[in-house]
C-alpha cells in the first residue's frame, strides 16, 4: 500500500472518532488505534469506507474496553 492511500484512510477514520492514535514509520507499518463507543454503517459511503480501511490493513484488532470499542489497525506501505 502507498503511503497516500494510508493517509487517505487515516482521514476517514479521523472524521468517526477525535480519538485516533498513531504510530508510524515502525518498520514501515503503522500503527493506528482508535476508541469509539460503536461501529455503525449505516450509509453506503460509511460500509465502503470500513471495508476499505480493513482490506487494506495487514492485522486488525476489536476489542470491548469499559464501555468503548478499541479498534486497532495495522498497515504495511513500501
């Protein structure tokens, strides 16, 4: 994946939650972990985007957390 596309995604995860973080340049992977209190598709635009993020990620993880869903993504970019 190039670097462009992943900024791309960074951006649309960005306007679902104000609380994303980051990890980049780790080997050339990055790392991102975001804390939403749920996951709802329920536009077209918003499946494509969560489809899209998560075929491009090399690992992803959803766990329950206190109330809160943590979302972590990994990417990998040459």
């Amino acid at each position: 994946m190039r670097r462009t596309n992943f900024i791309r995604i960074l951006t649309a995860i960005k306007l679902i939650s104000n609380n994303v973080s980051v990890i980049e340049n780790f080997n050339k992977k990055a790392l991102v972990t975001v804390r939403v209190p749920e996951i709802i598709g329920d536009s077209p635009k918003q499946l494509r985007t969560l489809r899209k993020a998560l075929s491009y990620c090399s690992y992803f993880s959803i766990k329950a957390e206190e109330g809160e869903l943590l979302v972590t993504l990994e990417f990998n970019w040459e």
